[in-house]
C-alpha cells in the first residue's frame, strides 16, 4: 500500500523558514520521480517543484526559485522541502505527490503571517 506522509509544516513569521518532509513507503522510493505541490486558500493547486529519482534534476516554480529547495534521501524514502524567505503568499497546505499512480500524501498546513 502506497503510503505518502508530510510533516514540517507550522506557522513561521514572514522571511522565515520550514523545513517539509515527506515519508514514503509501498513503493520503490529510489525508482520514483517525486513532486510537491500546494494548495493556496480559495485556489487551485499548483505544482511547486519536482525531483527526478537520482535527485540530479529540480525543477521549481517561478514563484518560489532560489526560496525553496527540493532534495531527497532514497536511503530514508524521504524527501524534503526546504523553504527559505517565506511569504505571506506561501500560505498553504503542502502536499507531496508520486506522479506514477497519482498518489497523494494527507497534506501538511504552512502558514506565514506576523
């Protein structure tokens, strides 16, 4: 059973940082490109950033370059999102998403407000 779990998420000030983790299981973490996306309130959910399996290739959203940076661990089937300069508009829940079979974890809440 495909397993996606998220944590790290909180409130945090503006210009500060979190740190998501995203703990797999039920699948060949190490074959699998990873993703994580968000969903702002009262808006759609949008895609932002991606991992290829070897971790050698990152893509990220205009919105969040040179903020946030996604890395992976195969040995632990954790991958993380690291988020730098947080903005009141990173408010979210964060999901992280195995493109392969649509998987979805439950979704972790970030909230940066003062």
């Amino acid at each position: 059973q495909v397993q996606l779990v998220e944590s790290g998420g909180g409130l945090v000030q503006p210009g500060g940082s979190l740190r998501l983790s995203c703990l797999a299981s039920g699948f060949p973490f190490s074959a699998s490109h990873m993703t994580w996306y968000r969903q702002p309130p009262g808006k759609e959910r949008e895609l932002v950033a991606s991992i290829t399996t070897a971790g050698s290739t990152t893509n990220y959203a205009d919105s969040v370059k040179g903020r946030f940076t996604i890395s992976r661990d195969n040995a632990k089937k954790t991958r993380y999102l690291q988020m730098n300069s947080l903005k009141p508009e990173d408010t979210a829940v964060y999901y992280c998403m195995r493109p392969t079979g649509n998987y979805w974890g439950q979704g972790t809440q970030v909230t940066v407000s003062s």
